[in-house]
C-alpha cells in the first residue's frame, strides 16, 4: 500500500488535469459518505427499507439526481451485516460506480452483455433499471469472482441474467448485442482513501500490462455489439492511459463515434492530449470524475456508438 504522505508525488503527474489539486489531495484524508442502491425488484417499498434501517440507528437519505439510491450516517456503519442486505433490498455502492449504467440505458427487451461483471453492482443495476425484462449475459473471466456475482444475482432476485465464464478479450460471437458494458480492470486510482492505518486503501493489479488487457476488452466489446449499438467503457482511474489513450486506440481501428452525455455529477472532459501526445478530438465528450467534487470514487466513463 502507498502511504498517505507520498500521495502528492504519486499524483504530481496529473497536477495539470485534476482541478484544485491541492484540495484533491487533502480529500484523500477524508473517508468516502456511505451509500447503498435500493433495490426495487425485491422492496417497492422503500419506507419499509428505511424504517427498518432507522430501527438500527441508520439515518438515509435519498440522493438528489439520483434514483433509488441513499447516503447512510453513519458513514462506517456496516450495512452488510443487515437484514435488509440479505434479503436483497440493498446494495452497497458508490455514486461514481452507478455512472457506467447511466450512460448505457438499459431499457427493456435489449440484448446486453456484461464484459467483466463481478462482483455484480452494475450487472443488477442494469437489471433493476430495465425492470428485469432485459437479457443480460454476465460474464467473469474468474470462477471464484462468478461464485460472488452469481450469489448477488439471486439475492437480489435478478431472473434475466446469465453469467458465462471467459476471458473478456476472446468472448465468443454469436447474436450481436445492443449494448455492452465493459467496466474495465484498472489500477484503481479513484479508489486512494486514507486508511484506518494511516495508509491509502489501494489496489494493485502488479506489474499487469493494463492499457493492453483493456485495449483488448474494448475492441472485443466494440465487435460483439451491433451496428448503431452502444458500448460503454469505464475505469476508476486518473490514467489517461488507461482511460482517454485506451479509447483513441479503439477510434483509430474502428469505425465508432463517442456519444455525449448527462451525468447527474459534476464531471469534466476527457484530455486531449497526454505527455506531448495529441489524441483524438472527441475525447473531450468523455467524462472525468474527481472524489473532491463527487464525494465519491473517482471514475472515467466513455459512452461509444458503433457506426458500421
């Protein structure tokens, strides 16, 4: 783990494209608001939920822009051990990680895949916001991360999911989806937070040729979609290399275009432009996220439209 006083030489490099840095930087010394995804395929009801939170000394409230979801007090408060959590009316997560499920717009009836779907946050957001009338093919390249999906699959009663087992970069063709979300492995920057220890709570993939592995993901997504589909490509990482350098690849071999998008977070465009190397111009209708201004974990999404 990097410790929180070599935060600031960590990030000197994005001192440029990270706005207020300074106030970034004293943010990661602040612990993350706690929030959860009610779940309506189990508990219409949310007054239900609420009360039986309240009855455990747990204060939500409804997030503005936000539909279904919840900021919890106490924010260390461990939502998991619930009974609410284990009869699937919620789901733990972060605002930033409901963006990529915003943009793609699941609607009833579509095909959708997806790519790298485990532990399950965003494969049963996409349930939940198509009424569980869309199929859903969820897919892990590891058995023991589709053991977990699997399990929050059925406790949040998703019925129109499948999950399949295969690495992302060689999922097989067959009927062209209308959408995929590919939610890439990354570094996992956006997540840095002081630790209880006085450590940055990080996670590293190691010496993993990352811009390679996703590369990789997003071709095969952009493949596997149908002409005038949708994919949408996310990480939560800083790394333009990971993030803008990975789509300008897919804009240079493909024939796609990037779709703009509303966020119901405040967010600003992709660069343009890394380390003296020009990238393609419409990775400005990308959004960058920064936990100093979402109170959340940093997020890159790209929302892509397959042309020919």
């Amino acid at each position: 783990m990097l410790k929180v006083t070599e935060a600031p030489a960590y990030f000197a490099r994005y001192r440029e494209i990270i706005p207020d840095f300074e106030k970034f930087l004293a943010h990661l010394r602040e612990p993350l608001p706690l929030y959860f995804r009610l779940n309506e395929l189990k508990a219409p009801d949310p007054e239900v939920v609420l009360a039986g939170l309240a009855r455990q000394g747990v204060k939500a409230e409804a997030v503005p822009g936000f539909p279904h979801f919840y900021r919890v007090e106490p924010r260390d408060f461990p939502l998991g051990n619930t009974e609410e959590y284990y009869l699937g009316y919620i789901y733990p997560m972060t605002l930033s990680s409901a963006l990529p499920v915003i943009a793609l717009e699941p609607k009833p009836g579509e095909y959708i895949l997806d790519m790298c779907a485990a532990p399950g946050s965003k494969t049963t957001q996409i349930a939940q916001v198509a009424e569980d009338k869309a199929v859903i093919v969820a897919n892990d390249r590891r058995l023991d991360r589709l053991t977990a999906l699997v399990a929050n699959l059925k406790r949040l009663g998703v019925a129109c999911a499948l999950t399949t087992l295969y690495r992302g970069e060689v999922f097989p063709f067959g009927v062209p989806f209308d959408k995929v979300l590919v939610d890439a492995p990354c570094s996992g920057e956006g997540r840095y937070r002081e630790g209880y220890e006085g450590e940055l709570l990080y996670q590293k993939e190691g010496h993993t040729n990352l811009p390679a592995i996703q590369k990789g993901l997003l071709v095969r997504a952009f493949d596997l979609v149908k002409v005038g589909g949708i994919v949408v490509y996310s990480t939560c990482t800083f790394n333009p290399e990971e993030n803008e350098m990975v789509v300008d690849y897919l804009l240079r071999k493909r024939q796609a275009e990037i779709v703009p998008c509303t966020y119901p977070l405040p967010h600003h465009p992709g660069v343009t432009e890394w380390e003296g190397r020009p990238l393609h111009p419409d990775l400005q209708k990308t959004a960058r996220f920064y936990p100093h201004e979402t109170q959340a974990v940093g997020f890159f999404v790209a929302k892509i439209k397959r042309l020919f």
